[in-house]
C-alpha cells in the first residue's frame, strides 16, 4: 500500500474499510497490466511504384517504395489508454531515380517519399461520455482536410505534437481544441517544423447538414513575425428531389498573414454539388484561393494539399496571384472495383499580363479490395501548363500500388 492509503486507512474506523481501498489498488494494478499486455496491434503495408515525367529539363523520376506503419493501442483504464506507432519507408529494387526533397538526385523530378524510420505517434489518451483528451505525437484532421490534415496519400504522412481536446455536450455539437507544439511533416524528420499552433473547431448538426465554424491560429516558431490566422464557415449537407439525393457544400473563410513587416489579407470560397444518376456520382464545384493584389496567395500549410486543385501537385503553394480551380467528376463501380475521373481548370484570381491562365488537370482512378485485408489501385494525373509564364511545365505521374494491412 501506498503512503496516502495507509494515512487514509489510519483516518477511518470502519476496520473493512482499508482492506477494502488496499483490494481496489490490486484490482486497479492489474487492470493496467492487463491494459498494457493485452492490446490491439495492428500492421499496415503499401509498396507503390510512382513515375514523373515533366516537360522541363528534369529526367524523368521513378520510385519503387515500400511503407510499412506497426500500431500498438493499450486497452482502457478508467478511461486511460495509450498508443505507439512506428513508421518506415525504404526503396525496394534499387528503384530509386526520383528527387526525394532531402537533396539526393536533384537532377531527377520530385517524389515526396524520403527513406525515412520514425516514430509516427506516441499519446496518452483519455476519454469519456463527453470529453476526449489526447496529449503527445498524434493525427489531427479536421473537416475535409483542407485546413488540417495527415496527408495520408504520402508514404511518411503528417503527424503532430501537441495536445487536443474534443468535447460534445450535447449529440448535436462537438467542440474541438488543438494546441500543437511541431508539425512532423512529409519530409522525415529533417524538414519538421516547430510551430506555436491553436486550432479552433465547433460543428453543430442540424436537420440540413453540419454548420462549423473554426478559427486557426498559425506560427512558426522560429523567432520572426509570421502569424497566419484564418476564420471561416463551412455548411454540408443534402437534401432530395423526389428520389434523387443531392449532397452540397459551401464554405468562406478569411485569412491575415503577417510576415515581418508586411501583412496580407486573403479569402477562400467554396461550393460544390453532387449527386448519383444510375449509378454514376457526378460532382462540380468551385473553388477560390484570393490574392491580396497580386502579392499573396491563401495559404494552408496543414492541409492534406494532394487531395485538392489536381493530383499532379501544381498548387501545393498557392501563387501569389491567387487560384480559381472550376472542377468537375464521375465516378462509380465496375468489375468489383470503384473508378473516378476529375477534370480541373486552373486559373488566376488576380491576374497580370503574365499570369493568367494557369492550366488544366485530368486525373483518374480506379482501386479494388480483396477481402478485407488487401487492396490495390492505378491513379494517374496529366497537367497541361497554360498561356502564363507562371512556372509550370506540362507533367505527367502514374501511381501503382498494392496495400495490405492486418
């Protein structure tokens, strides 16, 4: 027993009492053992072959890599539990003529997935009826990912340390809060960034669809003025025509940067539609990334950025003139499989003499599941560069990959 529990026995005069507190530490000592040796393990693998071809004087880029992610979770104590995980990505066959950011073979086009061994996350958690708590090395996604992200689509995917907290009074409204501390980024370990980060999130659930409404506070903490601030407000929803279903989502959010001595203020703007015609799901929407007159773009450094503006990785900055990106999909099942096609058109929000039209995308996809452990797909991405001198070059990229996890 420990010292509180025989000052506590020694206050009490019910003589079962202390046997009783000294049982429920044995009890408690043995639901931890069993927390921590009875967990949940789970494995998670993906080799993907990736090819680049620029039209640039880059050579073309090829990779053959495997990842493999090892999850450890604890079971539940008292609401307490814990998770481990470790990450690795190694090229396989000596396939590796690709520029991996780090500054190895720079001579080749880009690949964003440097060899890289890393602790991918390390938290206590805990939890109850209403409140989630999570403090340590962890995913933090919010919404859509277009303001916070893991970047999964990556081999080495974006991770965070910090501590958020996530609260639902009632079913209808949840009330998240992150404090982050690092960005552990896409890069391994040597591009991570130290950072002073509050993310703000409250979603309310209605009849329509979701209201949220955010507010992120971003810095990177090294030492300058470089503040980014963003506060918006999202709806998604559907609704039905008769028999036909349309889901809907429409956003506005407004940004003020601060570098140094100049800041910048920006707006982002988004709506699109959908719906399912035999069979066949059809999409359209819009999309604004404002420039403040030409000098600054809407910035989202935490966003899983492959998954918006086309899958060839053009905007993963917004230029400084700002982005228009009109897109367009159909997808659906085929052969066991799903299937997707996506066209974009990209243009300038403040356009110049020089800047203007920044090109169009076609990307493709399709993936198959085989039981539920295995899984495979092909995705492909065709940039065509427009009429400006904005810097970009057609680009072509194919993905091969095959997922296995347990």
């Amino acid at each position: 027993m420990t010292l509180n529990k025989i000052a506590l026995c020694l206050s009490i005069t019910l003589a079962g009492s202390c046997s009783s507190l000294a049982f429920a530490g044995a009890t408690t000592s043995n639901s931890i053992a069993e927390a921590l040796f009875n967990g949940k393990t789970n494995i998670n693998v993906n080799l993907r072959y990736e090819t680049v071809d620029q039209d640039n004087a880059k050579k073309d880029a090829n990779a053959l890599t495997l990842r493999t992610r090892l999850t450890y979770a604890t079971g539940d104590v008292v609401g307490f539990s814990s998770l481990i995980e470790f990450e690795d990505s190694r090229t396989v066959l000596g396939v590796d003529d690709y520029n991996n950011t780090l500054g190895k073979n720079t001579n080749y086009s880009v690949i964003a997935d440097p060899e890289t061994t890393e602790l991918d996350q390390f938290l206590l958690q805990y939890k109850q009826k209403y409140l989630a708590i999570k403090v340590g090395r962890q995913l933090i996604t919010m919404d859509n990912h277009r303001f916070v992200g893991h970047v999964g689509w990556r081999q080495d995917r974006q991770t965070f340390d910090g501590v958020t907290f996530a609260y639902q009074p009632i079913k209808e409204l949840t009330l998240d809060y992150g404090y982050i501390t690092k960005r552990n980024r896409i890069f391994a370990e040597a591009k991570d960034i130290d950072s002073n980060d509050h993310l703000l999130n409250a979603t309310y659930k209605t009849a329509l669809g979701k209201i949220t409404a955010y507010g992120y506070l971003l810095e990177v903490d090294n030492d300058t003025e470089n503040g980014l601030d963003t506060f918006g407000l999202r709806f998604n929803g559907g609704t039905s025509v008769g028999e036909q279903k349309i889901s809907y989502q429409l956003e506005y959010a407004q940004q003020d940067a601060d570098n140094a001595a100049t800041s910048y203020s920006a707006y982002y703007l988004l709506a699109e539609i959908s719906s399912t015609f035999s069979g066949v799901g059809m999409k359209v929407g819009y999309e604004l990334l404002s420039s403040d007159n030409g000098t600054y773009g809407f910035s989202t450094p935490l966003a899983t950025l492959h998954k918006f503006n086309g899958w060839s990785d053009q905007f993963l900055n917004t230029p400084k003139e700002g982005l228009v990106d009109l897109y367009a999909s159909v997808g659906g099942k085929v052969a066991g499989g799903k299937w997707a096609v996506i066209y974009h058109k990209f243009d300038a929000d403040d356009a110049s003499a020089t800047v203007d039209d920044l090109g169009s995308e076609i990307n493709a996809v399709y993936t198959k599941s085989f039981t539920k452990n295995y899984s495979a797909g092909l995705k492909l991405a065709s940039y065509s560069a427009g009429d400006s001198t904005a810097g970009k070059v057609d680009t072509d990229k194919i993905w091969l990959w095959l997922n296995a996890k347990f």
